[in-house]
C-alpha cells in the first residue's frame, strides 16, 4: 500500500516542519496540541488520525461521531442517511478542530504529492465503510486538488477586514459614511465612559493564561455547556505567538480576547467576559483587533465566521469553499444537488451584502 494511516500527527511532525503552513492553526504546533491537551475524545466526537503517504505528503484528518465544532452544517444530511435507515456516523473530516477557518488540508511537496495522497485518502474512506469525507475551509491555493477528485463543492459566506494601508484606526474611520463613523464613534465611547482600558500582551504567563481561560469558559457556561478547548491547550500555543487583550474596570479584568498573527494576517479567535456589558464584545473582538492589525501592518484580519453584524462594522464578504465526497452514489447525488442550489443562493447573498458597506465609495 502506498500509505499508512496513523492515530496521531507525531509521526509526521518533520513533514509539516518541512512544510510550514501560512496560518497557525494548520501548524504541527496547534494541531499537536489538542491531543496533547486532550481536547479531542469520545465526547468531543473528534478521533485524530494521519494518512502518510510514501511521496511524503501528509493529511491529518479526523474521525468524526457527531457535527460538532466543524462550522459547516451538515445536520440535515445526517437526518437523511437515518431516515433512509443509513448511519451518516462516523465520517471523515479533513479540518481544524473548533477552528472556523481557511488553510491547507494537505501538507506535501506539491499539487501531484498532496493529490495523490488525497486519492489515497479517498480509497480508505470507502475501504473502511466511512459514509463521507469532508474538507472544510480549504485555502484557495488547494481547492482545484478536491475539484479534480470530483469532490461536491460547498461554498459559505463570511466576513474580513481588508487594510487600505491605513495610519491608524481613524484614518480606516475616515473612509467610512457620516452614520457608520458615528455608530462605531458612539460603541467607543461607551466604553470608555465606563473607564474600561486595555492590556496587550504577548509574553503571557501561567497566571494570565488561567484568567484568560475563565472568561472563555464563561461563553459556555452560561449556555450550559462545557467548553471545547482546555486549559492546558492555551498554554501550550506559547511557540505560535499569541496575543492576549485584556479588558480592565477598576483595576480587575473584566474580558479578554486571544489573537495570533501569521506573517501579514491576523486571526481573532476566542474570547469572554464575566460582566454582560454592551459593546465590550464589538471592542475587544473587532475594534482591537483593527487596532493591532493596523499596528502591525497586517493586509488582513479574520475576526472569526458568521455575523452579517460586521458588515457595517467594516468586515467584507468574502467565500469560503468547503468540499465534500460521499460514498454511497444516490446520497452524493442528492447531496450534489443541495450544494449547488443552496451556491447560488451563497453567491446572490455575497453580492448583495456588499450593499451593506459602510464604506464611501461602495
């Protein structure tokens, strides 16, 4: 067999070294990481697993018993295979775990390798009984290996803020209408009202990450569910050089909101408060992280998915493409059609949300 499939991505540390991602969260680091930290388990209805390939390309990939933490939405699909009498469970996903966004799914030398192990992931989906294969938020630089495999095509909208080479945070207000500069004028000073100032922090100890975790805990609990990351995670994502911004009332940390920065891009990605305040989440999470991507000369910041809210925060539309092979040929037919439909009516909302713009010249 040209391939070998693994129960974890330590056996394929050097390739991905070999190899490095352009955002962090495709990286051996933080993949390695929720196993490490035991984040991935029977409850979380992640399983990992590896296909090395013998051209030296390497494809981590999950074992999935439930939908949970993917961010593409398949449950009516799910709901088909069991009316139909079919287990939709356990499936396959090529994705970060949690983590809502764009990246490489297979780690290689080059389009024929990473092609060729995809094939090879492809046979072990259908040798071992597995209903489907999923590729979630797949970096453009990857997505013609899943077309030219016949993968279904899915696409979603979500929302970035691009940098027009902005001096700083009132210059990238100067570009926006009367009403919007006056909307996110108004969220400030609220804030500021209220005396709330903000920490920055990149060299972050044990004590901050343990204050850091609480208010991301808190996001769950108040829904009545258990956090999907644990503590033990955030402190070992150290190596990939995290930011941490922390909100301050009278002293005390209120909230806080964690960011990476991979060369020019930056990634918000978690947050949470102990005090329900208004317009705290839009400042930590957006207004902050423009702050620091202006700051740090970052072409681009990805707040994280969803939120037709942003848009008239200064957040564009942008696609995103997942891809999808289902075994059995009526269900993938079925599928087929779903996806296709439910593009184009992905595409009239893209075109339409940039209406939604609060930028001048849009």
């Amino acid at each position: 067999m040209s391939f070998s499939v693994e129960n974890s991505i330590q056996c394929a540390e050097q390739v991905f070294r070999s190899y490095p991602s352009e955002d962090p969260f495709s990286s051996f680091d933080f993949l390695n990481a929720l196993d490490k930290a035991d984040c991935l388990d029977n409850d979380s209805g992640w399983k990992s697993k590896c296909l090395n390939h013998k051209n030296g390309s390497v494809i981590p990939f999950y074992e999935k018993l439930n939908s949970q933490g993917e961010f593409v939405f398949d449950y009516a699909w799910a709901n088909t295979y069991f009316r139909y009498g079919q287990p939709y469970y356990p499936k396959l996903v090529m994705s970060v775990p949690f983590t809502p966004v764009d990246g490489e799914r297979i780690i290689g030398p080059d389009y024929k390798s990473n092609s060729e192990a995809l094939s090879g992931l492809i046979s072990y989906t259908n040798e071992q009984s597995y209903s489907s294969l999923h590729a979630l938020y797949v970096d453009k630089s990857q997505r013609e290996i899943f077309k030219s495999n016949n993968f279904i095509e899915r696409l979603d909208c979500n929302y970035k803020w691009i940098n027009r080479s902005y001096e700083d945070f009132d210059s990238f207000l100067s570009e926006l209408t009367s009403r919007h500069r006056k909307n996110i004028k108004k969220e400030r000073a609220y804030i500021r009202k209220l005396n709330i100032e903000f920490e920055y922090l990149t060299k972050i100890t044990k004590k901050d990450w343990q204050d850091f975790y609480l208010f991301y805990a808190m996001t769950y609990a108040v829904r009545g569910q258990r956090p999907y990351l644990t503590a033990k995670f955030f402190e070992e994502l150290n190596n990939l050089k995290p930011i941490i911004v922390f909100a301050h009332k009278q002293g005390q940390r209120i909230a806080a909101a964690l960011f990476f920065q991979s060369k020019d891009k930056l990634f918000g990605r978690y947050w949470g408060t102990k005090e329900p305040i208004n317009f705290l989440h839009f400042e930590c999470c957006y207004y902050q992280g423009i702050e620091i991507a202006i700051k740090n000369k970052c072409v681009e910041f990805d707040p994280g998915i969803q939120g037709h809210h942003k848009l008239k925060r200064g957040f564009e539309p942008v696609i995103n493409t997942s891809y999808h092979w289902i075994v059995d040929e009526r269900f993938r037919n079925a599928i087929s059609n779903y996806c296709e439909t439910e593009s184009r009516h992905i595409k009239e909302y893209f075109e339409q949300s940039k209406d939604y713009l609060p930028f001048k010249n849009v």
